[in-house]
C-alpha cells in the first residue's frame, strides 16, 4: 500500500495488519526460510559469471524483492506499534 492509501485505512484494520504481519515474521517456517533464501540469491548472484548479467540481474532483483517483502512486514508492525502506543498515550492522559 501507498502512504496515501495507508492514511485512508480505519486504525482497526492497520493494528489487523500489524497483528498478521507479526504472526508472520514470528513463524518458524518464515524465519528458517528467509536466511535460505537470502543464501540461494547471493550465491547465485557469486557464481555468476561476470559477463552473465540475465543471472545476475535476476538474483539481485530476487534479493531486493525479498528485502522488501520482510521490510513492509516489519513496517507494518512499526505502524501498529505506533497506533497502540499512541492510544496508550490518549487514555494515560484522561
């Protein structure tokens, strides 16, 4: 999602999110699987030949994609965390 499409999102569904994004990154499936991958897309990326850029290119876009899918999760949570903290704020103050 876009900033302008996040700030149109009820605060309810972004703690939703957050709360399913957090369920993901704690699965220990996610958590094994991620470094794997960041493995496979830095070795493929090593044995490449210089001259290989399809290969290369391939494996540098592959790892960039993985870096922002585990960034927006981690994001998502950053803005749930927010949101609550927020709301702690407001009542601690009435």
């Amino acid at each position: 999602m876009e900033n302008t499409e996040m700030s149109q999102v009820p605060d309810e569904k972004l703690i939703e999110i957050g709360n399913a994004a957090e369920k993901f990154i704690n699965e220990d499936h996610f958590k094994a699987l991620v470094p794997m991958l960041v493995d496979s897309a830095v070795n493929a990326f090593m044995q490449s030949k210089p001259e290989d850029a399809e290969k290369r290119t391939e494996a540098y876009y592959f790892y960039q994609a993985l870096n922002n899918l585990v960034a927006t999760l981690n994001q998502q949570v950053s803005v749930r965390d927010n949101i609550l903290n927020k709301e702690e704020t407001i009542v601690e103050e009435e």
